[in-house]
C-alpha cells in the first residue's frame, strides 16, 4: 500500500514541479491567464481540470493499454483522447444538472474552458509517454490539475501588481502575463535542474 501511495505522490510531484502544465509545457497558459483574474474563478477552474485529469488518465490507462501496443495505435490516440474527454465531460454535466443543480447554473457558462484545453489533453498524452501503471497515470493526471492550481495561484497573485501605471501600456494585460510566465518558467527550469549548454 505504502509502495501504490509513493508513486501517485511521486508522479504528482514531477507533474507539480518538474512538468507543471503551464510554466515548463505551456499548456492551457490561456485559460490559467483568463482564470488568474478572479480568486473564485482560480478555485473553480483547478478543480474543473483536476477531477478532469485524474478521471481522464484513469481511462485513458485502459485505453493505452489496448491501443497503444498495436501497429498504427498510436494514430488514433488524439481522436481517443478527444472521446474521453467529451464522454467525462457529458456525464459530469449530466450528473451536476441532475444532482447539484444550483452549481450547474453557476458553471454552466465557463465549465467548458476548463475542461477542453491543452493542459487536459497534454496531460494523457504526457501519461502515455511517461506513465507505467494506473498508479503513475492517476498521480499524474491530480498533478497535472495541481500545478495548474500553482501556476494558476502565482498568476492571480502577480496579476494585480502587473496591472499598475508603471508598466508600460502597451504590454499592460495579456502580454506583461506572457512575459510574467516566461521568467516563472526559467525559475521552474532551474528548479528542475536544466542547463543551458553553449
């Protein structure tokens, strides 16, 4: 038991620090700029993605299982993992409209943002690369929605003060986050133990 608990923490950590979504793979650096701008949008957006990507890699285990070993598998592995998601997300609508109906009408609008990006999707392809058992997939893909939450977190928290008169107004918004996401991911790569050899 305490081997099975060792490699989720263990996968969640390098996708947590090593490989977070946004700062060393940039994906769903969007929607974590859109989702930074409000504290409750932060909260609500990592929680769309994490159950998504814990439940998705869950799957997609299963599926790698059977599809990847086979000759042209691997062709058909983003149309898969676009199924998946597409099937999760129907069944978790319909069990939220049926069950919780009154965060159904909260979420309704911007659930979709969270569960179809680049971080969901980048995080099966990730495990098919890098994952060896379902207990790697699971810690994964909780990671993966963790260090979503982190970059999420350190960019609500820097979007205020880059929004100030100093910055220039041309690089005001958008594109000072960008920059902002930029110098992170140095810091992530250092952490990470990358050199640069010239």
């Amino acid at each position: 038991m305490m081997e099975v608990i060792a490699k989720i923490v263990s996968a969640a950590m390098v996708s947590v620090f090593v490989q977070n979504a946004i700062f060393d793979r940039a994906f769903g650096s969007n929607v974590g700029i859109y989702a930074s701008r409000k504290n409750s949008t932060v909260i609500g957006f990592t929680l769309g993605i994490t159950a998504m990507t814990t439940l998705a890699s869950i799957v997609s285990f299963f599926v790698d299982q059977a599809m990847l070993p086979t000759e042209f598998g691997w062709l058909f592995m983003p149309l898969i993992y676009s199924a998946v998601i597409s099937v999760l997300y129907i069944l978790g609508l319909l069990g939220l409209w049926r069950f919780f109906p009154k965060i159904f009408r909260k979420i309704r609008k911007y659930v979709h943002l969270a569960i179809f990006n680049c971080a969901v999707i980048g995080a099966l392809f990730l495990n098919s690369n890098y994952g060896s058992d379902i207990w790697s997939y699971i810690g994964y893909g909780f990671g993966t929605g963790i260090g979503f939450f982190l970059a999420c977190f350190l960019l609500n928290i820097a979007h205020e003060k880059l929004d100030s008169d100093k910055i220039p107004r041309i690089f005001r918004g958008y594109p000072i986050m960008l920059v902002y996401i930029g110098v992170i991911s140095l810091a992530f790569y250092a952490l990470a133990g990358y050199t640069v050899d010239f």
